[in-house]
C-alpha cells in the first residue's frame, strides 16, 4: 500500500486531528549522575487537534497521559518514577497539557503554548513544532507529522526527589526535555 502526498503546506490542514497512537512518541531526556541521558516514554495516552487554517490562533490542541505507562526500558527506575518521590502516579494517574495558544512562526512551523499539568501542578509551556507533511493513507485518511521539543525545570511541577553525589552534583537533572513526535489522523 502507498501514500499520497497531499499538502506540504500548514494553510492547507484544518479539520480535527487524532493522534495516532501507533506512531506518536511522547518522550522525554533526563541528565543521570552528571555523564549520561536516560531517554524515556509514555505508551499510553490520547489527544486531538483541531486546526483553524484561516486563524492559526483558534486552533486548539489537548493531551492526557497515563502516568502508569512510563518507560525507560528499567522497571526498578520505572516504578521509582511513578512514586511520590517523583509523579506520584497514586495520586496524579495522569499528565495533561491543554492548548491556550497557537501562533505560525514560519511556512513549516508553529508554536503551540499550553497548560501543562503535572502531579497536580500546572505551568504554561511553549513548545516550537515542525511541519513534517501530510499524506492521504490508502483508506481515505489524511495523516500529518509534527515534531518538537521543549526544556522544563521539574521542579516548577513539585518533582524535587534528587540525591547528591560523592564527587557534587545531583542524581538527577532538574532541566527535562520534552520531546514530541506527533502523527495524526483525520478521518474520510
């Protein structure tokens, strides 16, 4: 089965957007003891877009998370992740952002700020997205592609667990990078 191109331009993509699980990741980096990354994910989550061509800024986008399905292939780290030292999945089942607003930057991007929520905290955050494309998949559908990062300081959400290290520094880094690779459907 093939695509079909159908746009390579954001003016051209209002509707209402699914994200699509299978090929969505919402990921994050963390700095671990001062000399290495861990990269991690969430695997279970849902959200939409609603995408006003003809007024970027009515355009409108929502996530929520599932704290439970966090996944830095280390199930130790993992469950030490959703404690109450650091998301406290027991309380705060999930993480959610809510658009609040959308503004072009260019042909090919776009910053969408939001409320982002996390263990009960909600900070506005501005994320820079790239236009990847968009195709007609052979059942009709019309799927886009936007990718995007942004840096958060978790202690601003009340995530302050960390241990010192024996030479300085701490454990974990507060700085987290949010990273967002985003398909999405809209439906024939």
């Amino acid at each position: 089965m093939s695509s079909t191109p159908t746009t390579t331009a954001l003016t051209d993509l209002s509707g209402v957007y699914v994200l699509d699980l299978d090929h969505t990741r919402i990921g994050f980096v963390a700095r671990h003891a001062l000399v290495t990354k861990v990269r991690g994910q969430f695997n279970e989550f849902e959200g939409s877009v609603n995408i006003n061509a003809a007024e970027p800024g009515q355009s409108t986008a929502d996530v929520t998370i599932q704290v439970a399905s966090i996944d830095t292939r280390n199930k130790q780290r993992d469950d030490h992740l959703r404690s109450s030292d650091f998301l406290a999945m027991d309380r705060f089942p999930e993480i959610t952002f809510l658009s609040t607003g959308v503004r072009l930057t260019g042909e090919q991007t776009v910053e969408l700020t939001g409320d982002l929520t996390i263990k009960g905290v909600t900070n506005s955050i501005t994320v820079p997205f790239e236009y990847q494309g968009g195709v007609l998949d052979p059942f009709g559908n019309r799927r886009i592609g936007f990718e995007g990062s942004a840096v958060i300081n978790r202690r601003d959400f009340d995530i302050t667990f960390n241990a010192a290290l024996e030479t300085g520094g701490a454990l974990v880094s507060d700085k987290i990078t949010l990273e967002f690779e985003l398909a999405a459907i809209q439906p024939a």
